[in-house]
C-alpha cells in the first residue's frame, strides 16, 4: 500500500475537475482500510471517500487523506443471493447479473458509479430503486475498527437517501453489499420510455437484457458520457411535493409532468422545472447545463469545481423564485 503526496484527482472525480489531495492512497482489501485509518500520522486529517467519483464535484484542492476504495470480488451464494465488493463497477456488475441469467437489476444498467455508493442513496432508475433487491451491507465503522452489519430496515432507505447520508455520514466505510436477485423473475418495462423502445423493436415479451439494452440505448440517446464530458449523471433530486404545491404549478403550467408518490404527496421531474426556467443548454464558457437534458450539468473541459458548484445554486434561486419548489443537490459538494 503506497501512500502519494499532492495526488491528481482528475481521474477519480467523473466531473473530470482538476484538483489535488494532500495524500492519496488506494485501498484494496480490509487490512488496507485497518492499517491505513489507524496510522498515526493520519488520524487527525479530513477523509475523503472514493469510489467512482460519480457523485461528487470537487471545488477546491482537498487537505486531507483521499482514500480510494478499491475492494473487488463477486461471490454468488446460491439462489440468486450474490455479495458483491464496494469497488466493483456498478454497471459491470449489472452486465454480469444478466450474463448469469439473473435478473432484477436490469432497470438500473448504466447509471455510473461503484457498488459502494449504491445503497448510500438508494439508486434508482426507471421505476425500480436498489432497496427492493437489498438485503444487506457490511460496513467499515472509522472509530473503532470493527465491520458492522446493516439490514434493509437499518439503512433507513428512501428517495435517494438512506441513513449513511445522515446520521451515519462519515462515520461508516461500505465495503459489500448482498442483494437478492431472481431467475426468470418479472421484468419491468412498463416506464413510459422503456415500452416505446421495446415496441419499436417490435419486442412484446421482453427478456430482462432485452430491458437492460432499451435502457441503455435511452440513457445514451440522452445522457453525455463522461469520458467525453464531464458529468455526475443527474445533479438534483426530483423535488416531491405537496398535493397544494401541485396544484399552484398546475394553474401556472398545465402540462406540468407528474407522478403520484407512496406517501400522497406528487413527484414532478427536477429537469421539467429547470428547463421551464430557461437553463436548458445554457453554456458559461466551459461549462452549463446539457443541450439534451437539463438535470445535468456539464464540464466541457477546464472548469473549476467552484463555478459549477455556482451554477447550481444559480438555479436553484431560479427554479425557487419561477415555481416556489427547491431543487435539492444530489451531488456531494466537497470544499
């Protein structure tokens, strides 16, 4: 295990941003992680967590230890129970679900990131989220050394949230995860765009990689890859709102796009509100919001994490002032 000095982030962040860590250091198994937090010379330094670097946007140099979790494996335990490592690829590990004829993670393909991050905000896509195939994580506790194991009901999941984005924030390592796959389970198409590219193929009966491939081709259809320009993915969460709320944006905007949620409250798309409120391919310099999708935001080379970071909250004073909804980041913003 080597530790660097004044280490280039580039390469772990998918924003593609410049920025350098004090120390840097790859993990690649348990006794990496043991050895590394109970060194003495880094106890008292900030920690920065990375996996796929999906999810953050660096606006400074970081002074402090980045640590890159980089623990790998896949262990099928038999009837569709499969343990996988923080550090596995999360869409890798999607293909390879479907490779072994399991099924129940196909709505998910693509999204970027490790396997690490998915439980930390329940991941979802296409109306399935990662908690309905969860059964439980193992994770790393910082200050006292020992792997604690956490059920569904302990990681306290909801939309895009679960209890190691709150209570439990920098106080827990996530090194696997198990989840519950199926064979020959039920496929879900029934998300509007996932059925119009089915029936384009002329496919009724869709198998889950026939599902996994019109998904794929819808998120690239729509979505900037990172290796061409830097991007998170989407930076907001989709504001859930009241039934009252709802209907003031109806009277303002009659084709207000909208889905019902669990708790009686209405879902209304994060990229409908700012598109509406002109930022769709809106560019400033090297760096706006995407031409195909407002939700996200864009690094076309060279941009500073801190400009992007004001963009952000650019439009959520726009969207808070045109609709009276505030956007919340899905994105870490690290300073």
């Amino acid at each position: 295990m080597q530790i660097h000095k004044n280490h280039p982030l580039k390469d772990y962040n998918t924003f593609g941003v410049e920025a350098k860590a004090d120390f840097f250091v790859d993990v690649k198994s348990i006794s990496d992680l043991k050895n590394i937090l109970s060194d003495s010379k880094f106890k008292s330094l900030p920690k920065l967590l990375l996996g796929g670097g999906s999810n953050i946007l660096l606006c400074s140099d970081f002074k402090g230890l980045a640590i890159h979790i980089d623990l790998r494996g896949i262990v099928d335990l038999g009837n569709g129970l499969i343990s996988v490592q923080a550090g596995e690829n999360w869409h890798d590990f999607v293909m390879w679900s479907l490779d072994q004829d399991f099924n129940g993670i196909e709505n998910l393909s693509l999204i970027p990131g490790n396997v690490g991050a998915a439980p930390m905000q329940n991941i979802g896509a296409y109306g399935v989220e990662l908690k309905e195939v969860f059964v439980e994580l193992e994770a790393y506790h910082i200050a006292s050394g020992d792997i604690h194991i956490f059920s569904k009901e302990a990681c306290s999941f909801g939309y895009r949230e679960s209890i190691f984005k709150n209570t439990h924030q920098g106080k827990y390592i996530i090194v696997s995860v198990t989840l519950q796959l199926q064979t020959n389970g039920a496929v879900n198409y029934s998300y509007g765009a996932i059925s119009d590219v089915l029936s384009q193929k002329g496919i009724e009966n869709p198998t889950p990689k026939q599902v996994s491939e019109a998904i794929i081709s819808i998120r690239q259809s729509k979505l900037p890859d990172p290796n061409e320009i830097g991007n998170s993915g989407s930076f907001f969460k989709n504001p859930v709102i009241s039934n009252s709320d709802f209907e003031r944006i109806k009277k303002q905007s009659a084709d207000v796009p909208f889905y019902p949620s669990s708790d009686g409250q209405v879902k209304i798309p994060a990229a409908w509100l700012i598109e509406k409120a002109g930022w769709k391919g809106k560019r400033v310099g090297n760096y706006g919001v995407h031409e195909k999708q407002a939700l996200v935001l864009v690094n076309y080379g060279g941009a500073k994490g801190e400009d992007i970071y004001k963009l952000a909250q650019e439009i959520q004073s726009s969207v808070k002032e045109k609709f009276g909804v505030y956007l919340q980041m899905e994105v870490n913003i690290i300073h």
